[in-house]
C-alpha cells in the first residue's frame, strides 16, 4: 500500500497546535488548508459576511423594492443539484419573505443553459402565471448577455446570481453578484451557486429588517441543509467558508435524522446517474 501525505505549511500546524489542537489532528487539519483554530469554529456567525459580496446591496434593494411593489419573480434555475438547491433556496426564502415568485428550469435539451434569449421569450410569454417583472438566475447567468439583452428589451429586469467565472463581455443586468467578478473582494472564491443565492438571502433580509418589512424573523439557517447538497454536489473546494456552511447543512440534516427515527425509513432509491460537472 502506498500512503501518499498531503503537504502542509508548517506555520498553519504550529498554529493549530499552540491553539490547542491534538498534534495529530493539526497536521490533518494544515494539510486540509486550515490555518488557524478560529476556521474550525462553525457558526452562522464566523460565516464571512454577505456585505463583502460586490453588487449585494443593490441586489438586496432590488429584491426589497419588488417585493414591496407585489412585482412578480421569476426564478431561472439550472437542471443540475446547484441550480435545483440554489433555485429551492430562492424559492423558500422569497415566500417567507412575503414576494410572489416562481421559478422555471430550462429543458436542458431544447434551450440548453443559461439565461438564452429563447428562455426569455419563454418566461416572457407568461406560462409560469404572467409575464415577470424580474428574472433572478441561479447557478447560472453570468454568460448570459444576449439573454439579458432580450429581457431588458422587453421590459423585465434582471438579477443576475451566479458564481461561474465571468467572459470577456458582462450582461447588462440591473444587478450582479458573483464572488468571481472583477472588483468582487468576497474573499472566498469557492461558494457554490447555492451559497451566492443564500448570501443574497441572508443580505434580503438584513434589508427587509432595516426597512421594518420583515413580519417576523426568519431563520434562514433552516436552509442550510441545501446549501451543503448543492455545495457538496458542485464539487467546489471545501475553503473555510464553505465548510463552515456545510458543516452547519450536516448537523442540520443529522438532527432531523434523529428527529424522525420513529417513524419508518423510506425505501432507498435507484442509484442517479452520474451528474455533468458544474
Ligand atoms: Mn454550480
């Protein structure tokens, strides 16, 4: 058998064993790229906050001011587990928040991904319950130019929420947030469609608070259980950050095991075919 050893920065191990750390778990730990003891504390509040995210707060007040005016929404999500979460995420949490909202998911086949200038039409022509006031992307969008290009022509708005890296040419939305844009300092660069959606969130609600809109306090953390599958199912690096949300989905997700052993598990399920990467 060969054991092939992770490398590790020996300033990160040392750190974590002044910190406490078993010596053992602090080389595991150094070679995962932990650096210091403060990233193995997993709460909502060592979360980095969503301010840090460049577009959030337009994004926050665009949201806000839609969903006072009883503009209509419309989630454009993606087929694969990010897109599905980041969309479950949006929808949940823009229903506590009082906003009438839907989502529709591109026929993969037909319209292929992203925000097409055919997936405009298609939402445009008000099958999900009438023509949309503000198309929001998930896991998807930043690519998107001639999509937004066509919404705005028609008048609908655009909120775009990805975290793919960005072309040459950005789409003239009303709003982007994508930690991988120019100019954004969010210092994690791993989060997952899923997670930007949650930032977007969490800073809704911040704003919804600060407005005095908000009818009772959501706890959004309930949320987390998809935003671990989502990030998990992405494949983006686990950095501190996103360990740290999906720490907090797992626990979520155990406790609720725990919760229902009462009753009787379901059967299991056929095996998924192999997902396409991100
Ligand atoms: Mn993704």
């Amino acid at each position: 058998m060969n054991i092939i050893q992770r490398s590790y920065q020996e300033t990160h191990r040392r750190a974590l064993v002044e910190a406490g750390i078993h010596p053992l778990l602090a080389k595991i730990y150094a070679a995962r790229s932990i650096r210091s003891a403060a990233e193995l504390a997993y709460s909502a509040a060592t979360l980095l906050p969503p301010t840090q995210l460049k577009g959030m707060e337009q994004a926050a007040a665009l949201l806000a001011d839609a969903i006072h005016a009883g503009r209509r929404l419309l989630i454009i999500a993606d087929y694969d587990a990010d897109g599905a979460t980041a969309c479950a995420v949006g929808m949940r949490a823009l229903r506590l928040f009082g906003a009438n909202v839907d989502y529709l998911v591109p026929d993969r086949f037909k319209l292929g991904y992203g925000l097409s200038p055919e997936l405009v039409d298609l939402a445009a022509s008000g099958s999900k319950g009438g023509k949309p006031d503000l198309l929001i992307t998930v896991d998807n969008g930043i690519a998107s130019v001639e999509g937004v290009a066509r919404a705005r022509a028609l008048g609908i708005g655009t909120l775009i929420t990805d975290h793919h890296l960005p072309g040459a040419e950005l789409p003239q939305a009303d709003c982007i947030v994508n930690p991988n844009q120019a100019g954004c300092t969010f210092p994690s660069k791993a989060l997952a469609g899923v997670g930007v959606m949650f930032y977007v969130m969490i800073a809704l609600r911040a704003q919804l608070r600060q407005r005095g809109a908000l009818k009772s306090e959501l706890n959004l953390g309930a949320l987390t259980d998809l935003v671990a599958l989502g990030t998990i199912a992405d494949v983006v690096p686990l950095d501190a950050n996103n360990r740290n949300l999906v720490a907090q989905g797992l626990k979520r997700i155990r406790a609720r095991r725990r919760a229902s052993t009462s009753t009787s598990s379901p059967g299991r399920g056929s095996t998924p075919p192999a997902g396409s990467p991100t």
